[in-house]
C-alpha cells in the first residue's frame, strides 16, 4: 500500500461576505482505489448511513450559538462522517465544547468534547510553541544552522551530503522552506523506511543522504521531514524526549493533561479515543504514526486543543505561555532570499508552524490536517474567537472537505453579535 501526502493552502475566499481562513491542509491518501472490492464500498456506505442517520450530540447545549451545531451536522452529513467534536471560545472563555455523531459506529459509542483523536498536522503549531519555548529560554535562534543541533544525535551521518544541508536554518524548518519538497523526491514519512527499527535514524541518514530539491530558503514546500527534524533538536537541546519535553513546557502550562501521542495499531488505542473510519480502500493504521510525532502525531480533545489555541492567542485571558514579541515572529512572514514575502500571496503566507491570511489590519491563522480517517483544524479568527474541530473520517476528497468544514463554521462565527458569557473551562 503507497500513500501520496501532500499539503497546500485553501485560499481565502469571499462568499456572500463571508471569508474562511487559509488552511494548511495534509493530505495522505491511497490512490489504488481500484483494488476497492464491491462489499468493502457496501460496508463503508452502510457505516455513514448509519451514522449520519442515527447521530448522538452531547456537551452542554447553548442557544445563541445554535448556528455551530447546525454546521456540525450539515457537514457530517454532507460528507458522510460518522462524527465529530466542536469547541469555540471567545475572549479566552470556552463558550462551545460539542459532541457530534459517533466515535464507534457499530458500539454506538457518541462523540463527546472528551473523546481522543489523532490530530495529524495540527501538531506542527504545538512543536512551534516547543522551539519558541527554548528559543525565549536562549537555547536556539531561528537563524541557527539546524543540523548543528543534531551532531549530538547517535548514528547520524553527513558523509557524501548536501553541503546545501549547512545552509538550513532553524526558522526554514518552521516555514517550510529548508529545500524539501514532496511534489519532488516524496514524502519520506509514508515511505516503506518508516516501518522499520530506528525510524528516526534511519529516515534522517537517508534524507541527509539525497540532494536538496532546492536552495534552502529561496522558496515554500511544504515538508513533514523539516518537522520530523525539529523533533529531534528539541531531544538532542533538552536530553529530554520529544514527548515529555512539549508535555511539560506546552501542554501543563495550559492545564492540558491528557494529550499523549498516538500509537499505531486499532488494539492499541488510548481511553477514549475514537474508532477511524477511512476512506476508499485507505488503512487507518497503515503507517507509523509513532515516528512522526512532531509533525502529526498527537492525540487531543477539542477541548485541549482549545485550552492551547487560548493559550498562545494574543489575548491577556487566560495569560499567554509565550512572549508577545514570540507571538509576532510566529505570525510573522518569511524572510526567504533576503526579503520578506509571502509564499503564496502577499495576504497569505505560512509563519512559524501557522498559516496566515491577512485581511486589512487583522489576521486570522490556522492549521488543517488530514491522516486516513482522520480530519482536523484550528482556527484564530483574529477577532477575539477560536475554534477547534475534529473528525472521525475522511473522504476521498480530504481537501475539499477541510474547505468546506472551514466556510461552514467561519460563517457560523460571523453570524453570533451575541457570545454567551458562561465558561465552560471552570
């Protein structure tokens, strides 16, 4: 089985007045949808049946924000997922924390704003906090040469490499601009290499062993493989692995305890994490989600991923984990070849582990993800809103799907003149 990942923004797009936010969408799919055997498409069609017929909501209802579940629900019918979990806040108040449909279709289990899921690409901007941490603590600059930190790290080799590779710097892993580029020579972190024994060992000595497919620093392609690389700086700066060095410094910080990374394996799922339901002929497990921790590894609710969207949002409650000045180099556009620019236009750019989309004097950013049955976002609307949604399914056409889920609720988010003052994290 071959999975083809790759990621891209959704620009923004101004429909009846309402604009979503640019998405940094990763995507991974198997294309050998021919070897869909005819009860295998009956049995998945009859799982959505049942769960966009049969649905469960659960969380505390609120009447003014009435327009979030309506979207919810459109969109779990509309693509045929079997469910889903919503959380909003509003001037750090969580003000929204919904269940939608199923996390076990055939055990009837509901989706609750508790439920576990894998949040796949939404880890990058949770790694950016973690390299932001230990640069306010002066232990990296984002001009630093990147693999400098990592002639520490056992067994890893520069023999016969990239000379290019002592160009990269640590802010171009962040922007994706370190000279890796899966539309070219692949994505290593769905490659047959990332089954066997010492993942991250080998996959850097292979990387480190092929050309760069372009100057470090000259231009934008989207690389799991640079987060994968930040991963391991982080061990290799802190003595620490990847896992306890986020939960102590990212995740306590904002009262979230029950993050973990995933494990790949249906028998091996963590309490309350929810069952994945792929698309055509994709397995849910198919891949090493263990290695890839620092790009799209993680487990959330949407509750803790509002706890750390609130956490970093600008706003003076609840108090913010990284520096203000931090906080603007996050969002801040790339420097590539000596000047600053955006990648994609000069209103959209990738920042430090986010997408930005500017929009006169504000900014909103996001980051989407997207493994085999798997769908995520979160969004700062810069106005004073976030949310984070999370889905149990992805169908064949994950991108469009992540476009869809992020005009439905930014137009949800447009309509309410009215926030309820309750909230839900006390």
């Amino acid at each position: 089985m071959s999975y083809y990942c790759y990621g891209g923004y959704a620009p923004d797009r101004h429909r009846s007045g309402i604009f979503s936010t640019p998405l940094l969408i990763t995507l991974c799919r198997n294309f050998n949808f021919n070897t869909m055997r005819p009860i295998q498409m009956f049995f998945l069609v009859g799982l959505f049946a049942i769960a966009t017929t049969a649905s469960a909501d659960t969380g505390a209802v609120s009447s003014e924000l009435g327009a979030f579940d309506k979207a919810m629900l459109n969109i779990l019918s509309r693509w045929k997922i079997p469910g889903g979990a919503l959380a909003v806040t509003h001037n750090g108040r969580l003000v929204l924390a919904r269940g939608y449909g199923f996390a076990d279709v055939e055990k009837k289990i509901p989706v609750t704003p508790q439920s576990m899921f894998r949040i796949a690409s939404v880890s990058k901007p949770i790694t950016a906090v973690a390299v932001i941490h230990l640069m306010e603590a002066g232990k990296i600059g984002l001009d630093d040469q990147a693999v400098a930190h990592l002639l520490t790290m056992p067994d890893i080799g520069f023999a016969d490499s990239d000379p290019r590779l002592w160009d990269i710097r640590v802010r171009d892993l962040l922007q994706h601009t370190a000279g890796w580029d899966r539309e070219v020579s692949g994505d290593v972190m769905f490659s047959p290499l990332n089954a066997y024994s010492q993942p991250h060992v080998r996959l850097i000595n292979t990387m480190f062993q092929r050309q760069l497919d372009y100057a470090p620093g000259t231009r934008y392609a989207y690389s799991n493989f640079g987060f994968h690389l930040l991963g391991r700086i982080i061990e290799q700066l802190t003595g620490e692995t990847y896992y306890d060095y986020v939960r102590q410094q990212v995740l306590e910080p904002a009262n979230i305890s029950a993050m973990r990374l995933a494990v790949r394996g249906a028998e091996r799922k963590t309490s309350n994490e929810v069952t994945y339901y792929p698309g055509h002929n994709e397995d849910a497990h198919g891949f090493n989600i263990e290695s890839m921790d620092a790009h799209g590894g993680w487990l959330a609710s949407v509750v803790d991923l509002a706890k750390f969207m609130t956490s970093i949002d600008g706003n003076p409650q609840p108090p913010d984990q990284i520096l203000l000045d931090s906080l603007t180099k996050l969002l801040a556009p790339p420097v590539m070849a000596g000047k600053q620019a955006g990648n994609h236009a000069s209103d959209a750019w990738y920042g430090l582990g986010v997408g930005i989309f500017r929009s006169g004097k504000s900014a909103s950013w996001s980051h989407g993800g997207s493994l085999p049955g798997s769908l995520a976002l979160v969004v700062n609307t810069g106005t004073a809103t976030t949310w984070a949604v999370l889905f149990n399914g992805r169908p064949s056409a994950g991108d469009a799907t992540l476009d869809d889920i992020s005009n439905r609720l930014w137009q949800a988010s447009n309509g309410i003149s009215d926030w309820p003052e309750h909230n839900l994290f006390e």
